[in-house]
C-alpha cells in the first residue's frame, strides 16, 4: 500500500512537472523539429495534436495520481475522446476553411484544445463524487 501511494506521488509531480514543461515550451515547432511537415497547414495540425494528446494524457497521469483508481482514469480518457471529436476536429475544420474568422467561438476551442481545461474540470467534479459516495456508505 505504501509503495503504490510512493508511486503515485512520484507520477502526479513528474505529470505536473510535465505540463509545466508543455506550457513553457509551447511556441516550439515540433513537426519542425522532426522533419514530419514542411507545409505549414501540416505542421500546425502535428504541432496542435501533439500538444493536446500530451496535455491530456499528463492531466489523465495526474487524475490518476490523485485518485488511483482505474474507474476515474477510464472516464477520463472517454472525456479526451469526446473532446478530441467535439472540439479538436471543429477547431482545425474551423482554422482550415475560415483561416480569417477570429472570433468567439475560435478563441474557445482554442483555449479547450491547448489547454487540459476538460480533464482538470473533473478534479473537482470527481473528489466531490468520491466524497459523496463516502458519505452515503458510512
């Protein structure tokens, strides 16, 4: 038991550690870097999937490590994946065909794809679940 709390301390500050890291190093042209895009549409989709992926998968790490139990990982990650097709897709559809249009709701989806808004919204929507169940049953 002590071990898997060790374990789980150890990946809530390399998670934290990680998204600290992404937002510091955010302007860096990854699809560059690497050679995966010359055309500067591709990169920008590699570059901005790349980010959300990490950003969402460090925030899963660190629902993880709060709560530890698969359950919360496993909602988690079908949060990631609605919002990979509610929000993600609209964003590039919306970049790529109305290159032009800057307005409210791009600024939206922009701030939700770059940022884990979503997954660390259910930090405090699942303590507060857990608390609840723990309540009911004691």
């Amino acid at each position: 038991m002590q071990r898997n709390i060790l374990f789980r301390i150890v990946v809530g500050f390399a998670c934290v550690l990680a998204l600290l890291l992404i937002f510091l190093f955010q302007r860096v042209d990854v699809a560059g870097v690497l050679n995966l895009a010359s055309a500067s549409i591709d990169k920008f989709l590699i570059n901005r999937s790349i980010r959300f992926l990490l950003n969402d998968f460090f925030a899963i790490g660190l629902i993880y490590a709060l709560f530890g139990e698969r359950k919360y990982v496993v909602f988690a990650i079908w949060v990631q994946v609605v919002g990979m097709v509610l929000f993600l897709f609209p964003y590039f559809v919306l970049k790529i065909y109305f290159p032009r249009y800057n307005g409210p709701l791009i600024s939206f989806l922009h701030r939700l794809i770059l940022n884990p808004t979503l997954l660390l919204l259910l930090i405090p929507a699942l303590y507060y679940q857990r608390r609840m169940g723990r309540g009911s049953s004691g």
